[in-house]
C-alpha cells in the first residue's frame, strides 16, 4: 500500500489539464517506475497524484505529415524497441531503451516519464539528444515544441508549465536527424540488467554519399554532467573529415573540452571522463561502420 | 480519508469486479484481495522481479503497478498455469526436473516471464534468454538451472532437438 | 534398490512450482497490526528523547514505544546452541530498541498500527533529538587510541583477540635464502541477498506467545526471544514455515524478539514485521569486511619456512557470531597449507557499521582470497605454475588436525585440481593465455579451499529425529535440521528411505514446517552440517523404527526379527526374499489389532562427536577489457570434494548458488558507507551489483566422491563450500591475464581503472592535453 494522499484519474488529456489546474500540487504519474519507487522510499511520500497510466491515446510511434517520428509519450520502452518505425529509421533509440533496467521495467517505464523526471542517466536521454529530438507539450493553450536541450533545465527538473496545465504528449524525431543516419548507444554499467548508467554516450552520423567523409557528427552523454548534454567541441572535430583512427582518436579526446561529470560515490570524475573517452571512440567507430564507412 | 475504486479485470481467466483502496499496489490486490500468493514481494520496488505476472500477455512487477491501473486488463499469475486437476504445465515440469527450483521464493516470478518468453514462438540463443530473464533476481541457483528448464521447453515447444 | 545417490525431485517441488508453498507473510493473519521501526540516522549518538505525540495522533495508530520503554535485559542473537559453560556463551549486548545509536540504521522506536501506511507515517512523524558521538567505521583506526568507543566493556573496542603460535616464527625467517611474499587483502561487507526478506508475525494463545517467522533457527530463536523477553524459553513457542533462503542472515534472532515484545503490549493481538529489502541491507546481518596482512617466506625448493597471518575482522555495532568467524578464518591458513612455523592474529573489532554475522562460508571466502592470492602471488614470486606450487604446498593426504580430530582421508585437493584442469584445459590455457598485448586479454586462474562441515568441537552437534509410521506403510518423519531451500527435506527422505527400506524417498513424508512445540529438538541450518549431523539421527531413529516393526512382524509370522529384513516397504524373509507383508498390512494389523494395538513410533538423539573435512576448487577463466576497466568471466568451474552425494542434481545446484555468490564477492557486491556519516548509500538491490541473469557464465560444477569414514551415508559439507573459493579464481586469472594483482574486493571496474592506471596500462588524458 501506497502513501498517497490523494489519486486523480486523467480519462482524456483535456481532462489530464484540467487535473493539473485544479490540483496544481499534484505530480504527474505515468508508468510509476520511479514515483513509486520515490514514493515507498518516503521521498514523495503522502503526496497527491494524477495519473495518466490509462490514457492510449498516448501510445504508439506514427510518422506525421512531415516524416517526423511521432512517438506518444506512454510508449513503453519495449514497445519503442519493437516498433518498425523505430527498428527502421532510428534503431539506435529502439537500442537504448532495451538497456534501461529489466524487461519488466521496459514495460512499463515510458518515454516521457524517462525525461520528464529530469535525470541524466536516463538511458533515452543521450540518443534524444544526439537525434535533437522535439519534445511536444500540451497545456490550457494548446502545444508547445521545443528542443530536447531546451527541455532539460537542471537536475531533475524540466521544462513544464504546470500552471498552464501541461503535459508532455509526444516526442518527435525530425526526418532530417534520422534520414541517411546511423549510430550507436553504448551504457557504461557495474552489470548487464537492473543497471544504472554510469555514464551513456550517443552518438549520430551522417555521412557522405561515398562514404568517405564524415558529413555530420553528433554526440551526446549522460551522466556526463548534471543533465544530458551534447558535446559540441568533438563534433567540430570530426564533421567533415575523412574516416581515420586519428580523426577517431581526435574526436575521443576532444569530449573532454565539454562535459564535466561529477565526483560522487558512484563513479569518480577521472573514472567517467576516461570512460567518456573511449565510449566515444567505440561509439562513433560502430557508428561509422553502420553507416557503411570504412575506417583507415 | 480513505478513496475507493471499483476494477473490473479478468483474473487467470475469470471476470472479477473488486473495490479497491487507490493506494494499493496490484500485488496488494492480488494477494489480499484475492490470496493469490504466488506473487511475491522481495523488495517491492521493481528491482527483484518476485512479483512479476503477466498483463495482457506482458510481464510486469506488480509491486509498481497501481491496483486501479487493472481496469479491462487481463491479468494471470503462477496460480493459473495449474490444470484442474493439479497438472502442471511443461515449464513449471521443467523447472522441477531441471532443479530450477531451491528455496521457490523468486520461482513464480521466473515462470511467469518464461511463459511469455515461450508463448512468443521464438527461438532464441543464450544470450537473449539470459536478457529475456534478467528482471529477476535469484540467490540461489546462479540461475543456471532455471536457463536450462526454459530453454528445454522452448525446444520442445518448437519441436526441435536441443544442442546443450 | 538404492535411495541415495539419486537425482530425485525435491519433495517440496510441486508446491513451489504451483506458487502453492506458503511462506511466513503468507500465513499471517489479515488482523495482524503492523509493527514499522524507526531506524536511527545517526552512525553513533545518544537518543535524548522520542516525541511521539504527532505519531501517535495519527489515525491508524494503535502504540508507539521506543528505546525508553523496553526492559533492560541484554541478550545474545547469534545462532550458536546454547552453552552451558557461562565462558563460552554467546555476548549479550543487544537490547530490544536502543538509547546507545551505535549505527546507522539502529532500532529506536517502533510505531504499530492497524494498516500499514498509517504505520509508516507514524514512524516519519517521530522526532528524536540526538547526542552526536564521533563514530568510526574502520576495524584498526577502532583499536586506535581514543576511537569511540561502542560498548563500555570492551576496551580498544576489541571483542576479541584469536591467536595461535606454531613452531618459532621470529627464528624461521632468519633462515639464509629465504624470499619473502608480503601482501594486503581486503574483502568487503556483502550482504546475503536472500530475496525473501526476514518477516516475522507474533501473537498470544494460552498466555504464550507465538512468533511464526522466516528464520534458519527456530529452537535458538525460541531460546533467544526467553532470553529477550525475561520469560521461561517454554513460553515460547517458534515456527518456521517454507523461507525464502537464508543464506546465513537468519542463522540470528532478527526481529523475532522485537515482534514477540510488541505482540505483549497490545494485549498479545498479532503483530507482524516485514523487513522491507532497505531495512534488510542494513538492519539485519552482513558478511564481516576484513583486512587480512600476510607474510609468508619461501624456501628456494618453494616449500613454505614460515607464514605470519594478521586480520582485523568488522563486527559492526554488535557481537552477532563475533568472533568465530574471525577465528575459523584465522585457523584455515594452517591447515590449508601446513608449515612448521607460523603466527596468526585475528582481531574482532566493533565499529559502527550494521552488526556482521553468519554468511555462507563463514569467514572462509575472506580467508580463501587472501590465501589464495598471497599463494598465487607466492607461485610468481617462484616463477611457478600455481597449480604446481599448490600441489607441493597444500594439505597432504593422511594429515591430521588434532583440535578437530579431522583427518585428510584421500588426495581430494590433488584429485579436484587435476580434475578441474582437466575439465577447464588448464595446462592449455596457462600456457596460450597470459601473454595477450592488446585491450582484450585473457588469464586463467585456480584457487582452493578446505571447509569443517560441522561446528564440533567448538559447540554442541546434536540432531533429534522422530518417525511414525503410517497406515498405508508410509513414514511420517520430523527433524530439528530445516529446509531453507537448499533442498535438505528431500535428502533426508532419501536418507531415511534407505535406511527403513521404504519403496521411494516418496515414501518418506518429511514435516517441513518446524514447531517448537512438536518439533524434536535440532540446531537449524548452519555451518554446512545438516546432511551431515541429521544422517546419524536419521539412521539411528530408522534402526529402532525398523527393529519395532521387526519386533510386531515376528508376533505376526513367528520368525526373528534377525531373520526378516524390510525391502522397498515389504517385509520380506532373509533366507529366500520371500514376501512376508507389506509394510502397509503390518501398520494396519498394528493399529488396529484388539489384542495388541500399536502405533508404531520412534524418536531419538544422536550427539555428534567427529567432524568432516570438505576440500574443492575453483578454475575460472577471464578476459579482460582494459580500456572499459572491466573484467568478465568467460568459464568458471568447480570441483567439490563432499563425500558421497545424496541427491547428484541437488548437490549441482547448490553449487550453482556458491559459485554465483563467489561472482559477485569478486566483482561486483560491496555494501558502502558514507565516510561522512556512516549512512549506507546502496542498501537495495538496483546499486548493491548482485549478479543478474545476464552477469555469469554458464556455471560447470564437478564432484569427487570419496565417501566420509565418519558419515553413516559417507556425506560431508556442500552448502557453504561453493562460495569459497570463486573469487580469488577470478582475482588470480586477471593478475594472469594482465599481470596486475588486485587484492581488494570486489574487482569491479573502480579498481580495476585505478590498478591499471598504476600499472601504466592506461594513460588518464587530462583535459589540458587535449
């Protein structure tokens, strides 16, 4: 039994808004696998809910009229991962999110619950990043768009307006991050299942019609600073250059210019950044060999 | 000031209608509600899988599932793979004849996703068996014994010749 | 014909295959009030005061008490028997709730209430005002002068000092020639991990109370809740129904006297206390983290002159088991590998850490890796193959321990390492491996170990057995040893249905569940005895069953009993095996006979005077990823010396669990503290790295049978010797596969990032060389 003060049932994602306006103090519950968690620890205890669990209408992964990936923010992890249009176009994300936790948790973790929660090793998080992913909310004024990058503020904490009643409704993945793109997600943990990641790195190319060139890179971590972050310096790096170990080892090094893990019981500092550096480099080395690119 | 609601699901294969407490867990309704104690909590936070059953044919810790989340789903436990008259089903066998089975606290949990493993028709290598399986926790068997009775029975559900 | 040595099913299998077996939360009482325990935040403080007004107000809230409330009756936890030698009795520093924090995570209160959450409020809304205390957490910096000190009578907060002197250490190493191998080893406090955690639920009939709870021990629990609770040890009654493993930790009195208390201050209603996993982490037992310094000297033939063994041993906040684990794991080094001059020192020291007690192996997977690297460390210093350097050093044949009054029987060390080699292509690999340059390497690695398989002569070894015989010929059998899920039911009936000569261990109807109250008196499951100490009471209660049943055929057919013999349940003529009755026919013609009814019973105690060694090894063969830091075990493979195996795939098995528990003591598990506090910081099981599916190998066991002299069925210890030798395998196939010796565990990728950054096998980039 739960320490819940009180449980609001969203039936529609109208009514989903009209909760949040009336119960402003209430937090969102979608799959449950972190507020409960959170909840039985006495953290969240004695709080008052509004569960979204049961709205379908939120399910599922579609491409919109602009070839846009449209997925409902209460996919569950597994269900991303079986999906065609993932598994087709974006199998790099259908990847990490069969790392997160355990089979049953990818059942019944979320999407948005993965980044509305605001933590940075969330394993969803450095792909949606590398992907520059959209995130959609929707509240008393309609929808609001805006980039993943914008969506993170700091830890644990994301841009919602819960005063105009929102809620996040949909993820997208613009064609023009995923058309002629390949990449890899590689998580850092102590195990192979039940895992938190250490530290996870993504990474996204695009590369040129011969193959021989690096026509564009992006890479993203977690963990790898207080929320997920792209590393801009390393892309610099490589975009435009032909497929090297040198280049390779050059990107590897150069992610050190822009993240900044944190010492903490976990991990320390020096281990993540020396973990960075080669995740980088294994990341991006698959990546280019996904894509067809030979590495000299 | 407790808050009540009525759940309609179908449990190992019969409709049932139940009042619950908002606050409580589906393993809370499964075991008080409806002694079904085969579903197990060992940690209670979706980390040791004992609580593991099926919802509409995916499995799921109960312990972090709400009970009023159950509403039109289909739920089933260990309790219904026994047959009428106490048979049991050839992975629960198999579990007793490959001694998958030592203290039994984490084994409802096991058969329960192993069941959705072998109703997918597939046949799967080692390794993806050992993913298939690895939201559960067992200190007993270092789960070697528990990977033989499932990957037995996916062979012999699919008619082949197992290569151990 | 033969009822050992087989596989059978285990006799509690359908059941569990059902989900039908009911375990203690199953079989409370929906009335029962939810007792929740306040826990200190605090690693060592002085509790000023509880208020519990606000937890008290609260709706739901039946009482509160805490540490002010309970009686001053210091009492003892550790599953030991009693001893009736005041001197070698259990220490009694524990109370019910304490005022003396002495970790964090201490019992302090208690709030019980009608459902659960109201329970767990009142606990949030207790406000307790602390006496900070400086606390340390180090076994040596608490010898240090002016460490805090935990418990007034214990100086230096020493619990004990175990040492021995054999031969002349000091004038062994003045020996010309002599090379000198020195190292510290260090291994973690782990936790058992069982998944069922400790519950326990009390209540009051008759003006005695209860307790039904998930434990190794009952009879020593009824004797400890006596003890807690200043009543006569008859006024309790324990029962252990079907638990969830134990492993060790519930080889304690956990919360039995807590519940039984709380049961006697609400009118002796049913109370219940679930151990929720955080609270099991930290509240109930751990393994002892010790420190182990070893110096040992090499003749120039690598025959060892001398060995110097010195260990710190953290007992945390209270005695548990003490010593003894400290002790049995300073004894093994000279045993294990012998030599004429040698000093061990083992220091039991309390820190405010949770309270250490018994974890399968006792002490023994601490003691195997530091001895176990100190000698593969040895084999180098020798430019030696480890296996040859065991087998010129370890244990011979015929040697003979005259505390134990143990004897080496057979060559088992030479005869399970050769098989293991066998199995695993040592001789191959040890050559091929050991080389690699690049970031995949590969190492192959051995470690041994010896194991008692009983607690004589360091306690009592008693077992009581009672059998009845049934109407349909069948035999309803009760033992004090209990099934914790190791499977030891269906050995017993396969023990007891050999010795009576039944049909099938099917036969034998064994009453899981221990009640006090009906129950003949057994010490539980610990050490690695049960298969052991409960042969001789099986054999000895079937023998005077047998003769009863013999002595009521010979009224029925006129033959001495000498003359008939019981075969697959049918009494049958020795001169011909002609069948005479079934076993059947005479329980009925006994029972129901006008002239001379008889239920035919019998019940007996065996004490157990001798004790068995149990001897294996463990090959492990690894590659690993220098650049990721991280260690993976591709083959893993164990050979057991236990004598004659009762059930083949149940004895499989178990090994499975040790070797899997052996894993994760060398790669991944630790339990952490907050240098600064002293709170735990991963006390669940997504950060304490308990090995999942996806972490082994498949895991190879393999056995050598030579049957025990001292065993009636020629068995010995299996249940803790599988954990023992794993982790130094692995330790010593990484120092072959990298050449770096890592003598800390676990050997997850912190260490390994920190060793190889040493070794100069990874350079750290540093952001200004970017």
């Amino acid at each position: 039994m739960y320490d819940i003060k009180a449980l609001y049932e969203a039936e529609s994602v109208p009514d989903a808004i009209r909760l949040r306006l009336e119960h402003p103090e209430a937090q969102i519950i979608a799959g449950g696998s972190d507020m409960l968690v959170q909840m039985r620890e006495g953290k969240r205890a004695g709080k008052e809910l509004i569960s979204i669990y049961m709205l379908d209408d939120l399910r599922g992964v579609s491409l919109d009229e602009d070839d846009n990936i449209r997925i409902g923010s209460l996919t569950s992890f597994s269900h991303i991962t079986r999906d065609p249009i993932i598994q087709q176009y974006c199998s790099a994300l259908g990847e990490a999110v069969d790392q997160v936790g355990s089979p049953q948790i990818r059942n019944i973790g979320t999407i948005g619950g993965n980044t509305c929660n605001g933590v940075t090793s969330a394993d969803s998080a450095s792909t949606l990043h590398a992907w520059e992913a959209i995130v959609e909310l929707t509240g008393k004024n309609g929808v609001r768009r805006l980039p993943i990058h914008d969506f993170y503020i700091k830890a644990g904490v994301v841009d919602i307006r819960a005063e105009e009643g929102e809620i996040q409704t949909a993820i997208l993945i613009p064609k023009e991050s995923y058309e002629n793109c390949y990449g890899k997600y590689i998580k850092y943990g102590m195990r192979n299942a039940m895992e938190i990641a250490s530290l996870g790195c993504s990474v996204n190319v695009r590369l040129s019609p011969d193959k021989k060139y690096i026509r564009r890179c992006r890479i993203a971590y977690g963990v790898a600073g207080p929320v997920p972050m792209r590393v801009p310096s390393a892309e610099a790096v490589v975009n435009g250059s032909p497929l090297t170990r040198e280049m390779i080892d050059e990107f590897a090094l150069a992610v050190l210019l822009d993240i900044n893990p944190r010492d903490s019981w976990r991990s320390s500092k020096a281990f993540r950044q020396h973990i960075a550096v080669e995740m980088a480099r294994r990341a991006l080395t698959e990546s280019i060999e996904r894509a067809g690119g030979v590495i000299e | 000031m407790s808050q009540y609601k009525v759940v309609h699901c179908n449990i190992n294969g019969r409709d049932v209608e139940k009042v619950v407490d908002v606050r409580a867990s589906l393993t809370d309704m499964l075991r008080n509600d409806f002694r079904l104690t085969s579903v197990k909590k060992g940690c209670e936070v979706g980390e040791c899988g004992a609580c593991n059953v099926l919802i509409d044919g995916e499995t799921f810790n109960s312990c972090i599932y709400l009970a009023i989340w159950a509403e039109g789903k289909r739920i089933r436990t260990l309790e219904s793979l026994t047959g009428p008259n106490g048979e049991l089903s050839d992975i629960q066998q198999a579990f007793l004849d490959e001694t998958a089975i030592q203290c039994g606290f984490c084994t409802p949990g096991f058969i329960m996703t192993a069941v959705e493993i072998l109703e997918a028709g597939k046949l799967y290598t080692d390794d993806e068996l050992r993913k298939l399986l690895s939201g559960h926790l067992c200190r007993c068997t270092g789960y070697e014994n528990i990977l033989r009775a499932v990957k037995k029975t996916m062979y012999r559900r699919l008619g082949k010749e197992i290569d151990f | 014909m033969n009822k050992v040595g087989i596989s059978e099913t285990r006799v509690d299998g359908y059941d569990k295959a059902t989900g039908r077996t009911k375990y203690y939360e199953d079989r409370i009482p929906s009335e029962a009030l939810y007792v929740r325990i306040k826990h200190a935040e605090r690693a060592h403080a002085l509790v000023k005061s509880v208020d519990t007004a606000a937890a008290a107000a609260i709706p739901g809230v039946v009482k509160v008490l805490t540490c002010f409330d309970v009686p001053d009756l210091p009492f003892p936890t550790a599953g030991h028997p009693w001893s009736m030698d005041p001197g070698h009795q259990d220490v009694a520093d524990r109370h019910l709730l304490n005022r003396h924090v002495r970790y964090w995570g201490d019992d302090i209160a208690v709030v019980i209430a009608e459902n659960e959450v109201a329970a767990m409020q009142g606990v949030r809304a207790l406000a307790v005002e602390y006496e900070d205390l400086p606390f340390v957490l180090d076994a040596q910096k608490a010898m240090e002068p002016g460490a805090p000190q935990i418990h007034e009578s214990f100086p230096n907060n020493i619990l004990k000092h175990t040492d021995y002197r054999k031969g002349d250490y000091q004038a062994a190493i003045r020996e010309p020639g002599l090379v000198k191998v020195e190292g510290w080893y260090e291994t973690p406090t782990v936790q058992h991990c069982h998944i069922e955690n400790h519950g326990c639920f009390a209540y009051m009939e008759n003006g005695r109370i209860t307790v039904v709870s998930s434990t190794q021990i009952p009879h020593i629990v009824r004797r400890v809740v006596g003890q807690a609770l200043g009543r006569p040890w008859a006024e309790i009654q324990i029962i252990k129904p079907y638990i969830g493993g134990g492993f060790g930790n519930k080889q304690d009195a956990l919360y039995e006297p807590l519940c039984a208390w709380c049961c006697t201050q609400v009118g002796g209603r049913p109370v219940r206390i679930d151990c929720s996993r955080e609270e099991t982490f930290v509240s109930n037992r751990v393994r002892h983290a010790i420190r182990f310094h070893i110096v040992t000297w090499l003749r120039p033939d690598a025959t060892i002159a001398a060995r110097k063994i010195e260990l710190w041993s953290n007992q945390g906040a209270y005695a548990s088991h003490g010593h003894s684990i400290a002790a049995k794991a300073v004894n093994s080094f000279p045993q294990h590998y012998p030599c004429d001059n040698m000093e061990g020192d083992a220091w039991t020291v309390y820190t405010n850490r949770p309270a250490a007690g018994a974890m399968r192996g006792y002490g023994m997977p601490q003691a195997s890796f530091a001895d176990e690297s100190n000698i593969d460390d040895c084999a180098a210093a020798m430019h030696m193959d480890p296996v040859e350097f065991r087998r010129l050093n370890i244990m011979p044949q015929g040697f003979h321990d005259n505390f134990s009054g143990n004897t080496n029987y057979y060559d088992s060390y030479r005869e399970c390492m050769a098989k293991g080699a066998e199995l695993i292509d040592y001789a191959r690999k040890r050559e091929e491996y050991g080389h690699d340059t690049g970031n995949l390497r590969r190492g192959i690695g051995v470690a041994t170990f010896w194991y008692n398989t009983g607690v004589y002569p360091i306690s009592l070894e008693t077992s009581s057995n009672r059998m009845l015989l049934n109407l349909d010929g069948t035999v309803t059998m009760q033992c004090g040893e209990t099934e914790i899920g190791q499977g030891a039911d269906t050995a017993f009936a396969q023990m007891a249905a050999e010795a009576l000569g039944l049909a099938s261990y099917r036969d034998v109807h064994v009453v899981s569940c221990q009640d006090t109250d009906i129950t003949p008196t057994g010490l539980g499951a610990y050490a690695s005895r049960q298969t052991y100490v409960a042969g001789f009471s099986i054999r000895q209660t079937a023998d005077q069953l047998k003769k009863k049943i013999l002595n009521y055929a010979q009224e029925l057919t006129l033959l001495s009993p000498d003359c008939m013999e019981i075969v697959d349940g049918v009494i049958v003529r020795k001169a011909d095996g002609a069948a005479l009755m079934t076993l059947k026919e005479l329980a009925m013609t006994a029972q129901y006979n006008p002239v001379h009814s008889e239920h035919l019973s019998a019940e007996s105690t065996y004490t157990i005077r001798s004790n068995a060694y149990s001897f294996g090894c463990t090959f492990a063969e690894v590659e690993v990823d220098i650049q990721m830091c991280k260690a993976r075990v591709k083959r893993i493979v164990n050979v057991h010396d236990c004598g004659k195996l009762i059930n083949p795939a149940l004895a499989e098995a178990q090994v499975h669990g040790g070797m899997s528990m052996a894993i994760g003591f060398g790669l991944s598990e630790q339990l952490l503290f907050d240098e600064k506090t002293g709170r735990p910081l991963n006390n669940n099981l997504l950060d304490y790295k308990l090995s999942t599916f996806m972490d082994h190998p498949n895991l190879e066991a393999a056995f050598i049978e030579n049957p025990e002299p001292t065993s009636p069925y020629g068995t010995k210890a299996l249940g803790e010797p599988p954990a023992c030798s794993g982790a130094p395998a692995i330790r010593n196939a990484i120092l072959h596969a990298t050449g770096v010796a890592v003598n800390q565990l676990p050997i997850n990728p912190h260490r390994l990032f920190a060793a190889f950054t040493e070794a100069g096998l990874i350079n750290n980039p540093r952001l200004e060389e970017v």
